[in-house]
C-alpha cells in the first residue's frame, strides 16, 4: 500500500495557453479546494491540440506541481478538438455488458477514424427514445493524442489515472453548482485559447457537444500584430478593463471583430442543435474559459444570439480557506477552472 489514498486525485486541465490544477479535500460532506494553481506555457508548445514542444510541457507541471506542493501522484487529465468524436446513438435495448461486446461494431459505423486507432468508451443515458430502442452517449478519441498526454503527465513524475474530455468535465463541475430541472435545457461554452467546447445539456444530461477550432489566442495574436508587442502583453491586454485612448479603442476593435466571430460559431451550434432535436428552447448559455474573462463578451454573446448569458464559476459551491484564497481570487480565477474542478471531481468514481 502506498502513502498516499488512490481515491486523492489531481485534476490538470492542460490547455494550450496554460495549465490549471485543481485538487480538492473529501473529508467533509462536501469538496473544499485543497490546491489551485496555474502555469502559462510557451506560445507555441501546443499547436491546434498537437504537442509541438513536450519538455515544455512536462517541465510546466513540474514547475507548477512542486510550487503548489501537491502529494498525490494521481491525475485526471481531459483531451478535446478534432481527434475526440461524441454522439449519442439509438441501439436496441440490450444490457451494460451485452453493449460492451457490441460497442466496438456501433462504433465502426459511427465514427470517422480507423477503430483500432481509437480508444472508445460509451454511457447509457437515461432518457428513453422508444420502447425497443435506448440511447448510448459513443465517445472515441484518438490513441495517439491519449498517449501524448499520458507520456507528459508520467514524465513529470505522475500517474495518469482518469482520461476525459474537455465538455463533460465542465459537465461534471457544472452539475456540482446547479440542480437542473428535468426539462431545462442550457448550454456550457468553454472557450479556451484555441479550441471552442460547446455541451448543451437537458436536466443535467448532455445532449448534444461540438468542439470547434477556434479561441482567445487568436485575438491575443491579432493584438500583438497590431501594436507591435509581446504575446505576454497582448494577452495581459485582452483581459483587463480598458480607459479611453487611441490604443485601448484599437484593442476594442480587434476584440469586437474575434467575438463575432466566437458568437457566430456558437449561434449556428445552437441553431443546428434546436433544428436537430425535440428539446425545448435554450434556457441560458453558461461561459467559461479564459475568454470569459474578457469584459465585453459574455454581453456581445448575448446580444448576438438573444440568449441570456452568465460567467460560470465552478468554485461557487466549493468551500475554501479565506486565509488562503481570497473572496476576490476566487471570482477572478472561477471561471479558467471550469475543466480542472470537473476533473477533480472525478475522485468520486476512484472510490
């Protein structure tokens, strides 16, 4: 047995701005934020979810590993973008271990990948469609790109226990915060650097999930082009409020443009979304990512697709030490954690 419980988890949320850990304390009835901390990576150490510079990447949890301090060498760690495939499918009823032997032929006539180049996982939803027939949530994603992640994390010294996906961590820390009505129908928009989750859910279950290539770096890049400065600068530039002035108005411009461009992506999901179902209307978006902690989008969003739109913060119903983090930390840091939170929760399925 080792010093450490395999039930204590680490949740790394490894993005290609930054990389965010989350570990949470189970000794009370509900979680409490035991660890919370971030480090940025190089520009260009993960292009469009492909790992162009690992030693980076391994030396960025390291660093960011010891500075927090953290114990447990388990972590949950969660991949998205065009190497992850989600549908929901219809099979005929049939029992949990009946599906395991008949997953691997419904795959092969679902997704777009070769099936021995896959890992594939699946969930029984609860929703019924008609008498003979259930719903199965299919996921497949890539070997190679679980394996790039995996290599990383037990190069740094860790275990990687828990693969995931981006959109249903969110998922996860989501369901924590709020109690769904069975009919309600929201959607969760995480837009990270450079990959866009969007996961509507109904009552708390997803229905329906599309990464789309597209983020914050782009308007970070279109910045520093323009203004002739750093990326660091850009990027501290894009998220701060800004005071009247020839430069400031410029920033306005270039972000105005990218959020269009984000909130258009997120209407048309919707819009196929609500053509390709029977659900209800969209009750609220919830938005995450580093982009939310832009000032003008959450509102441009709203405007654009006429949809209530709210900053999500997972740690809302998390407890914490005000000693160590702050009220005004916490609603700052909130919403980059949205992934991180989701994986930590994960421990509960370790028990």
């Amino acid at each position: 047995m080792g010093l450490f419980s395999r039930n204590e988890l680490l949740g790394l949320d490894i993005g290609s701005n930054s990389i965010k850990a989350v570990e949470l304390d189970w000794r009370k009835k509900s979680p409490r934020l035991k660890v919370f901390g971030m480090i940025h990576l190089p520009p260009e150490a993960i292009v469009d979810g492909a790992f162009m510079d690992s030693a980076s990447i391994v030396d960025s949890i390291r660093s960011l590993v010891e500075g927090l301090k953290v114990k447990t060498k388990n972590v949950a760690v969660s991949i998205s973008g065009h190497s992850v495939y989600i549908k929901t499918i219809n099979v005929p009823n049939m029992s949990k271990e009946q599906l395991e032997e008949s997953i691997k032929w419904e795959a092969e006539q679902q997704i777009p990948f070769d099936i021995e180049d896959v890992n594939i996982d699946f969930q029984i939803l609860d929703t019924q469609t008609t008498p003979d027939q259930m719903p199965v949530l299919l996921v497949a994603a890539k070997k190679d790109m679980i394996n790039d992640y995996t290599a990383v994390i037990e190069e740094a010294g860790l275990n990687p226990t828990i693969v995931d996906v981006d959109s249903f961590a969110i998922e996860n820390a989501f369901n924590l915060t709020n109690e769904s009505p069975p009919d309600e129908v929201v959607a969760l928009v995480n837009i990270g650097a450079s990959v866009m989750n969007i996961n509507i859910l109904q009552g708390g279950t997803s229905a329906f999930t599309r990464d789309i290539s597209i983020g914050g770096r782009q308007i970070t890049e279109e910045i520093q082009k323009r203004l002739k400065m750093t990326y660091e600068e850009a990027e501290a530039l894009k998220v701060k409020e800004r005071e009247a002035g020839a430069q400031s108005a410029e920033v306005e411009k270039i972000i105005q443009s990218t959020a269009e461009q984000l909130a258009t992506e997120v209407r048309r999901s919707l819009e196929f979304f609500a053509a390709s179902s029977s659900f209800g209307e969209i009750k609220k978006i919830y938005l995450s990512g580093g982009c939310a902690k832009i000032p003008t989008l959450p509102s441009l969003i709203e405007e654009r697709i006429g949809t209530p739109v709210e900053v999500f913060n997972p740690l809302t119903k998390i407890d914490y030490n005000a000693d160590e983090f702050s009220p005004d930390y916490i609603k700052e840091v909130g919403p980059l954690a949205a992934v991180a939170v989701g994986l930590a929760l994960r421990r509960e399925d370790l028990k």
